[in-house]
C-alpha cells in the first residue's frame, strides 16, 4: 500500500499530503467509493454539506476497518448557513449526517462577499475548535484580501485554503501568499476537470519519461509545487494509480514543461463574486 506523508499545518496538526474528493458521488456509489479509496490506501477524505453526500461518506467510514483516528475527514459550510449561530447549528448537523463527533477540518465553501458573513462565520469555526467538534479550521476559495480580513478582525490564520489549482490555473500569487501566512494550499479539480490537460501532448512525454499516467505527473507536479490535491474518482485502478502519484519525482524540466501549461484558465467560479448557496 502506498505511504503517503503528512504536512504540519500552522496549527500544530498534520494533513496527509493528497486526498480523495467526493464531489459529485452520491448514494450507494459514493459510499462504496469512498470506502473503496480507504481500503486503497488513502486516508483524507473531503466532502463537503453542498456535495449532498454527507451520509454516505459516513457510511462508508462506519464500515471501514481503519480507526477513526487514523482518518482525516473534511467537510465544509455552505453558504445559506453563513453567520455565527447557523455555522455552529449546520457543523452540527453535519457530523449528525457523517456520524461523528468531530471532523478533523471544518472549510467555509465559498467567502460569499457579497453576503458579507464570513468573518462572522469564521467566529463561530473558531468555537466549534474549542468546543472540539473540528480539530482544525480553514477556507476554501478565499483570496489574501479574504484571509487578511479574518485575520484583522479574529487573530486566527486559517489552516488551509482550498482553492481550483491545477497546471492550466497554478495561481502562483495565492499560493505564495497562502505559503507566507502559513497556510497549506489544497487543489480542487487538481486534475483541470473538462479540461484537455490530461491529453495535453507536455503531460504525455512527461509520462511516458517516468512510465506513469497523465494524471500521475499532474498530481506529482502539486506535491512538487507544495499544495495537497484531493483527486476524485470512481474507478478502483484509477484511485491507486492517484495515489501512487506520491513516489514520482519530476525533474526540475519536467516542472519547467508544466509551467508553459498556465492559460489562467479557471474552470470553476471568481471568488469575489460567485455565490453558492
């Protein structure tokens, strides 16, 4: 089974350094995927209220043989449930869906400035820690005017930041304000989701250089650049063969290669102005 290691977030804590994605399983076939990708070796699991798939994450956790202790489980805060006392209500009701008395990450989704809750959000995130029904607490899709605002008014640095990151989108300025603040940078659709990066003819002599798949040199390049992606799929092979993307090193030319892929080409929504609710 593959090893993967860990990365010390600011506050003292660990996150494996790649994990599985759940957007969009559902159902049945969410619950045999995820457990599925446990008995596969990984051990980060993210969903998240939106995703609706809270109960079979949950279920697939309940029937694994691996401690609880040794998983670490995300889930996030969707934005109708913005405000103090709806975020401590709504994680609430999402461990009541996992069946869990804490998730080791609690993410605020999407900042939602237009709302203009996240700071009180981000209150209650930090009394949910204390409470210990989250061990630790970050946000998704947020800029550095974002997290400078949490900081300015709460002193508490977020743990993470989940943000699109991928070959054709590396956002180098967030990544390396997230990395000066001490956040770890997390990839969603690591692997450029409807995208042609997979069939990109740079990634296919990388792979055939290694002897790896196209989506291993594309996760070897986030573990290369420092962020953790969390890759979703439903097929057994296709999960190792993610997984396995930790054992390959690409050369200093092979990332070189991969830089030439930036096209700005954001897939998913402008955090300043995207509402999810």
């Amino acid at each position: 089974m593959t090893d993967v290691a860990s990365i010390e977030m600011n506050d003292g804590r660990t996150i494996p350094a790649i994990g599985f994605g759940t957007w969009p399983l559902k159902g049945d076939e969410g619950s045999t995927a995820v457990r599925t990708a446990i008995d596969s070796g990984y051990r980060m699991i993210d969903t998240a209220a939106r995703y609706e798939n809270e109960d079979a994450v949950g279920r697939a956790i309940a029937a694994s043989d691996v401690p609880r202790e040794q998983l670490f489980v995300t889930t996030k805060l969707r934005g109708d449930e913005h405000g103090y006392d709806s975020a401590l209500r709504a994680c609430e009701e999402s461990l009541k869906r996992l069946g869990l008395d804490y998730v080791d990450l609690y993410l605020i989704h999407w900042p939602l400035p237009r709302v203009g809750a996240y700071v009180a959000s981000w209150r209650a995130f930090v009394a949910l820690r204390e409470r210990g029904l989250v061990r630790s607490i970050g946000v998704s899709n947020f800029t550095g005017a974002h997290i400078d605002r949490l900081i300015a008014e709460t002193d508490v640095v977020p743990a993470v930041n989940q943000i699109e990151l991928h070959p054709l989108f590396p956002q180098a300025a967030q990544r390396s304000y997230d990395s000066g603040k001490g956040v770890v940078t997390q990839s969603w659709s690591p692997l450029g989701r409807g995208s042609d990066l997979l069939g990109s003819p740079v990634v296919a002599k990388i792979a055939d250089a290694h002897e790896a798949t196209p989506g291993q040199v594309v996760l070897a390049w986030h573990l290369a650049v420092g962020a953790v992606p969390i890759p979703k799929s439903a097929d057994p092979e296709r999960m190792r063969q993610n997984l396995a993307a930790v054992d390959l090193s690409l050369t200093t030319d092979d990332l070189e290669a991969i830089a030439e892929l930036d096209r700005d080409g954001r897939i998913g929504g402008d955090p300043d102005t995207h509402e999810e609710f």
